[in-house]
C-alpha cells in the first residue's frame, strides 16, 4: 500500500525538526563539556574518563524502570518535561563559569543528571516514533533521523569550536540548552494523537469496559514488567547476539571516545578550537552513512549489512590511533569517518527491526532493556578509558578501543544472520511466551524462519532492522 511521503508528513517533519536542532546542540556539548574540564580547570586523563563515565551511568542504574514507567506514561508529555529539565541543567554550566564558581564536581552532577532525562527521553523517542509513522516508513524515518544526527555531528562541533573561540568551552554550552527550548516547541505542535498507555493492551487483550477494569485492578508489578521487556530481547535469537555485539562495541569505542579530546589537545597539540573542525570533518561519514544505509541493505542485503558494518565498513576506522601532529593529523578524521559512518548503517539497520517485531505494548520495555545492556557499558568503558590511559598512554588505549569495537561485530557473524542475504519479512509480532505455544505461520522460508524463531521469539517484521545503538561523532550515546 503507497503511504505518503515522509516529507509531507508535518508530524514527523515536527519531530525530526525539533531534534536535529537539538542533536546540534547536543554535539557543541560533546565537544565543550570535556574541553570545559580540560581547558579551564585542567582535568587529568582519569578524570576525563570518570566524567564520560558519569554522562552514561544512568543507562546502567535506571534503563530497565525507565521502560516500564515510559509504558505506563504518554511519551510525548514525558519527553516534554525531559527536554525542559535538561535545558536548565545544561544551562547552568555557563551560568556557573560566569559567576566564577563552577567546579569539576558541578560538571559530574550536570552530566549525570542530564544523563537522567536523557534515559527517560531516549526511550520515549524510538516508542513514539512507531505512533507517529507506518511502520513500512519507519526504516526512511529513521534513516532520516539517523542522517541528520550524524549531520548534527558535522557541524556542531564546527560550531562549537568557534563558539569555544569566542565565548569559552563553559558559554558554548548555552547553545546546547537553547536547543532543548527549540525541541520542546517542536513537541508541543505535534497533533497525532497519542494512543493512551493500556489502549495497545485493551485492543488486543479485552473486549469490553468491564475487561479493562479487571486488566487495570491486576495490572502486573513493576519488576514483572521489567522482566518479561528483557525477556523478549533476551529470548530473540537474532537481537540477543545484536546486543552483545552492540554492548561489547560500545565498552570499547568508548575507552577511545573518553580519550579523543585528551589526544587531540595534548599529545597532537591541536588548539581547542581546531579539535571541533577535526572531529566535524570525521563526523561527515555518519552523514553518508544516514544516506546510504539504505542503498547498500538493498545491495549486501538486510541481514548480512548487520555484521558486514562493523568487520568491513569499520576497517579504515584504525588509522584514527595513526595520527600524528603535523599533517598526519589527518589520519584522525579519516579514520573517524569511518567509525561513524559504519556506525549509523549498522544503526538505522537495526533500530527499524526492532520497533517493527516489537508489539506496541512492550515498545518502552524493550528498548530499555536493549539500551540497558548495550549502553550499561558505556560508563565502564569511560572509567577504563582513564584508567587505561593513565597506565598503558593514551594512544594504546586509543588502539585497544577501535580494536575491541572491531571484534565486537564477530558476535552477529556467528549468529543465524550470517547464513541469511536478507531478514525474512513475515514474522510473529508477540513477546515470547512460556510454555506451550500456537505454531507461527509458515514463512515463505520456512527453514530460515524456523532458525529464527527459536524459541518462539518473533523473527521479524522488516528486513535485517533492529537491535541496539552505538554511539557516534564525538563519541557521546545517542541522545535524542
């Protein structure tokens, strides 16, 4: 059935609107906040680390109850209030430096608060995505999302770098705070009508108004709603290998990440404000990515793209631990492009999946529990970056980290991906269920699909999209 284009769609133009202004924001952040501590209080190498670390420890402590309680909110309203909270913590950084005042335990307490919202936040959005588009429109849409977050990645630290010339790392951060004022008005023109938070359930579990008060008077507990959203990815034979790949990438790439401000400004001498050009240069593979990810899932395939991102199209991603000062600096965007671009493909290929197999009801619980797992090890990471570069330098640890994220892509290669081209189509939309089950329709290929749906987890509703996120650019999570 031909749907509308996403171009004409003022619902989601609203959304991608809003937040790619945003993202920008978030990007001179990315650059400014370590520059901030660096620059103008003079961070170690460890404590750099601690602060990445701190930015994400929310994703370990509290993803799994975000999912729950987004399920049982409206997320438009709850991203809302996200928004609105994380303008006034990041606008107190520059407020702070210009009173005089403003402390390296400030920054830790404005990057794990922030880190708060951005949990809550992060998985309303990829829950409200499917409300507001087909889902036959949500690979567009989320390549879209994924182009101009990576084209946030471009030009904000650009931008940020000269804002750090003008106004200092701390005052850059006002733009990022000004930035959540634009996404807020951008979420409150959006007119689709959010479906209340038990209407999946009534639809599909209840018939008449005396079923929902029974279904409402015993409403499982939180920790049963926790547990059956990780159990779906869990019991996912395909999304179970994607999230160990995407953890295990993002624990590595993020002891790189923790250290890329450090290397750039100390051991390759390049001044505050050419690290934002360096890192903008590297972020234009992410940009191709978000565009291309499409055409090259058509030409490798839907299933095989998955594995192929992260050991093929990464590979140029080593010559970044390559540079040098002098015009072997180079080598640093270079190989970041890299990074980023097999980065967004890798994520629009598997986002999509996973909001298309989900059923509607179990949207927030299941992207916590995969961003529980695959960002629950960003935090690690930023302490073992410091950690590690303080002991090994920095530059091994630079090597360590694009070697590890590398490897990480071995765990969907030897998974039911590697023996497929694409992702069959048709597949069960329902959480995986104890006990004896009703026999999913037979696939067009029916071997395939009895390999992907071990153990009664769905296998697919599109084509090789799904699974968990890593991180881009400058090297901060997904955000928005």
């Amino acid at each position: 059935m031909a749907t509308r284009s996403l171009w004409r769609h003022r619902d989601f133009l609203l959304l991608w609107g809003g937040q790619t202004v945003s993202e920008m924001g978030s990007a001179i952040t990315q650059l400014a906040l370590p520059l901030t501590a660096v620059v103008l209080l003079g961070a170690s190498t460890l404590q750099v680390g601690l602060l990445t670390a701190a930015a994400t420890a929310a994703f370990a402590l509290i993803a799994l109850p975000a999912g729950a309680l987004v399920d049982r909110h409206a997320k438009r309203r709850l991203m809302i209030w996200c928004d609105a909270a994380r303008l006034v913590i990041i606008g107190s950084v520059p407020v702070a430096a210009g009173l005089g005042v403003l402390t390296l335990a400030q920054l830790y307490v404005v990057a794990a608060t922030a880190g708060v919202c951005t949990v809550f936040f992060d998985v309303a959005y990829q829950s409200l995505l499917p409300v507001l588009v087909d889902k036959q429109d949500l690979v567009d849409g989320n390549g879209k999302l994924g182009a101009t977050q990576s084209f946030a990645q471009v030009t904000g630290p650009g931008i940020g770098g000269g804002l750090v010339g003008l106004v200092g790392a701390a005052g850059a951060m006002t733009a990022d705070a000004i930035s959540y004022g634009v996404s807020v008005v951008s979420l409150l023109a959006i007119r689709a009508r959010e479906p209340a938070p038990q209407d999946h359930e009534d639809h599909e579990d209840h018939q008449d108004h005396q079923d929902h008060r029974d279904h409402h008077r015993h409403r499982p507990g939180l920790r049963a709603e926790i547990a059956e959203g990780l159990s779906f990815v869990l019991r996912h034979p395909i999304l179970r290998k994607i999230v160990a790949a995407t953890g295990t990438a993002n624990l590595f790439l993020t002891m790189a990440i923790a250290l890329e401000i450090v290397f750039l400004v100390r051991v390759l001498h390049v001044r505050p404000a050419g690290t934002g050009l360096l890192v903008a240069a590297g972020s234009l593979g992410g940009v191709a990515g978000g565009v291309l990810s499409g055409r090259l899932a058509r030409a490798i395939g839907s299933a095989r793209i998955i594995w192929f991102s992260l050991l093929v199209l990464s590979l140029p991603s080593f010559l970044a631990p390559l540079a040098e000062p002098g015009w072997r600096v180079a080598a640093f965007p270079v190989g970041l492009a890299a990074s980023t671009f097999s980065g967004v493909v890798y994520n629009v290929a598997q986002v999509s999946y996973r909001q298309a197999i989900c059923p509607p009801r179990l949207l927030g619980r299941m992207n916590a529990a995969v961003r529980w797992v695959v960002w629950g090890t960003i935090p690690l990471g930023g302490i073992l970056g410091g950690v590690f570069g303080t002991v090994l330098g920095v530059r091994p640890t630079l090597w360590l980290g694009f070697a590890g994220c590398w490897a990480a892509g071995f765990w969907v290669f030897f998974s039911p991906l590697r023996r497929l081209r694409d992702v069959p189509q048709e597949g069960p939309q329902a959480a995986p269920q104890e006990g004896p089950q009703e026999a999913p329709r037979e696939a067009p290929q029916s071997a395939t699909a009895e390999e992907l749906e071990v153990d009664g987890a769905p296998g697919g509703g599109l084509p090789g999209q799904g699974g968990g996120e890593l991180p881009h650019g400058t090297g901060a999570p997904l955000g928005h």
